[in-house]
C-alpha cells in the first residue's frame, strides 16, 4: 500500500513525503525532493518496528541536506578530481563544490532537484518511480538526461532501487543513494558495534585529497578487510594512512559479481540487512565528519551513527584507465540496480 502527505514548498514546487508499506509493517518514506529515502522501518527479532536510517528531526532540514541523508545523488557520485574531466575532444569543468573536487554532481545536483513521481500497486509489490530531466550542460555536464529512479518494495522485505537513464549526447552518469545505515533501530548504538561483510578483495587508495589514485591495493592485512564478519569498530580507528586520511572509512571496494556483496548485522536487535548489486563498486563512509545534524528521536547526530554503502562506479573512474569511466553514449541505456534484503537472526 501507499500513501501521500504533505511535505514542504521549495521554488514554488511542492514537495511530497511518500510512504510504501507491506503486510510486515516494513515501510520506506520518500520524498521527490531529491528522490530522498527519508525513513526505513523494518522489524527486529520480536517484531518491533525501528527506523534502520538516519533521518532529520525537521522535513525541511532536507532542502539543504549537507550530509546527504538519503539522497539520490547525480549525475555523478563521489569526487572527480579538480572537477575535470576530457570527454569526446574537449575538456569540462565542473564547479569545485567539495574544497578543490567536485562532488555528488554538483552545489545543487539530482540530490537537490524536485522529481516527478507515479505510484502503483503490483502483485505483492509497492512501487514509487521518481523521474528528473536534466538539461544539457546543468552543473557543466554535456547532454540532456533524461533519469528514472524506482523504489520498489515487496511482501519479503526487499527494497529494490533501479536507476534507468539515457542521454542524447555522450555524457557521464553514475547514480547512488546516500543513506546511512543503523540496524540497531533509532540508531541506539553506534554502528561500530554492529557487524559488517564485504565480498571483496581490494580496495582503491586514496590521495591527500580523497581522490583515488588508480592504485588498486589488496584487503588483506589491512583493516579494509571484511572477507569474514567482523565489528566495523574493531579497525576503524586503526593506525593506518587511509583511515587517518579519511577520520575512518570512506574508500571504494571493488565487490565481487553476483547477490550479497554486503551484509550487515546486529546481534542485539537481530536485524540483518544485505546488499546486491549490479554496480563494480561500494564507497563505504562511515559518517566522519557529523555536524550537529538534528536528528529524529530527540537525538545529535555524532560520529559512526551511521555508514552508507554507495554503489556505483568508481568514483573519478573517467580520469583513470584502470577504473569505469561512467560515460554513457547516446542511444546506450544506462540500467543499474540496488537491492536492501532483510531479515531477522
């Protein structure tokens, strides 16, 4: 089932919080500000129904969103290093929006854009399809794209997010979400206590200024390794280059083809949580850099309340041989897909 209520204003354009709901009382709520996972309510081991994402105290906290909370990011993700890129003969620039990179598409990209929306009823399926027009040369990228984002959420408690695009001239185009993740239900522990696996192993190294380098480095014997269930606290605070670089985790993996690339997992709570999908990568960040948010639940936000899993391609791949390039040519069909599964131990 869904529902429709009444969010904010912004630019004269009125902005909805949706909410899809299944027979288990898991429920998603979504605004088409941003295409923005607002919450996600799932179930622990004795049926009690807690928000597994952080969320904002205030709905319109989300027009600005510095941390990103939920949001569809495009049209690219992460960083592209100077905010350069050479495509097709000729060299773009791109606004430095994060120090001297450019970041999640730009000061105001999908993240900050209203969306249409449809709603529909399938057979054990709730679906609410997002779609955005982004004109030629918005945030200094070529080509008019034209973007579908679609929430689907089914009677077995997956959350399914596909990302549909097409462009009529060769751009770049690399769509995510951004939300952070807290099995414990209202985020009543950290996340460092809760239990992480990553099907992957390497990861890619970053520079000084967060930027990869190209330098693919295997997981083993390095706190990046999460072959095997293990905390994410047990290394994060490691005497280690990349975590001190980046004040904790927030590196690409290069994942393993095939379903369950993450799982997640709360002993206490017993929720469980895993991650297919058809992206060549996962950008792990676990929330470093908090500022004050005002959170729901009469809460702060601090650091590791949370840890998002980015899919996508390689962050800064167009500006490195041996990463995606994330180009997508005229008359190609860009089609890439998440999907959050879970359960209870």
């Amino acid at each position: 089932m869904y529902s429709i209520s009444k969010g904010f204003s912004i630019e004269d354009k009125e902005v909805v919080l949706i909410s899809l709901k299944n027979k288990n009382n898991m429920e998603v709520k979504l605004l088409n500000y941003g295409a923005t996972i607002v919450e996600l309510l799932v179930p622990d081991r004795n049926g009690v129904i807690e928000n597994v994402v952080l969320t904002f105290d205030n709905l319109q906290d989300y027009m600005e969103n510095p941390p990103y909370f939920g949001a569809t990011l495009g049209r690219t993700s992460g960083r592209i290093g100077d905010g350069r890129f050479y495509l097709k003969g000729k060299t773009y620039q791109l606004k430095k929006n994060f120090q001297e990179n450019h970041g999640h598409g730009g000061e105001k990209g999908f993240s900050h854009k209203v969306w249409q929306y449809n709603l529909a009823e399938e057979k054990g399926k709730t679906i609410a399809k997002f779609s955005y027009n982004s004109r030629g040369m918005e945030e200094n990228y070529p080509g008019n794209l034209e973007v579908e984002v679609t929430y689907t959420l089914t009677e077995d408690n997956q959350l399914s997010i596909e990302y549909l695009a097409d462009t009529d001239e060769t751009t770049l185009c690399n769509l995510t979400n951004h939300a952070y993740f807290n099995l414990s239900g209202n985020y009543n522990r950290k996340v460092t206590e809760q239990q992480l696996k990553i099907n992957s192993h390497k990861f890619i190294e970053l520079n000084k200024n967060m930027i990869p380098t190209g330098r693919i480095i295997d997981v083993e014997d390095t706190p990046m390794d999460f072959r095997e269930l293990k905390l994410i606290g047990q290394d994060i605070e490691a005497d280690d280059p990349q975590l001190l670089l980046a004040n904790g985790y927030d590196h690409p993996w290069l994942v393993e083809k095939g379903d369950n690339q993450v799982e997640m997992m709360d002993e206490v709570s017993g929720r469980k949580m895993t991650i297919s999908t058809t992206y060549p990568s996962i950008v792990i960040y676990s929330y470093n850099y908090p500022n004050n948010e005002k959170l729901k639940y009469d809460k702060i936000g601090s650091k590791y309340d949370g840890i998002c899993f980015e899919a996508q391609y390689e962050p800064d791949g167009i500006n490195h041989t041996n990463l995606s390039s994330a180009i997508l040519e005229r008359g190609e069909k860009y089609l890439e897909k998440i999907i959050l599964a879970f359960s209870t131990i």
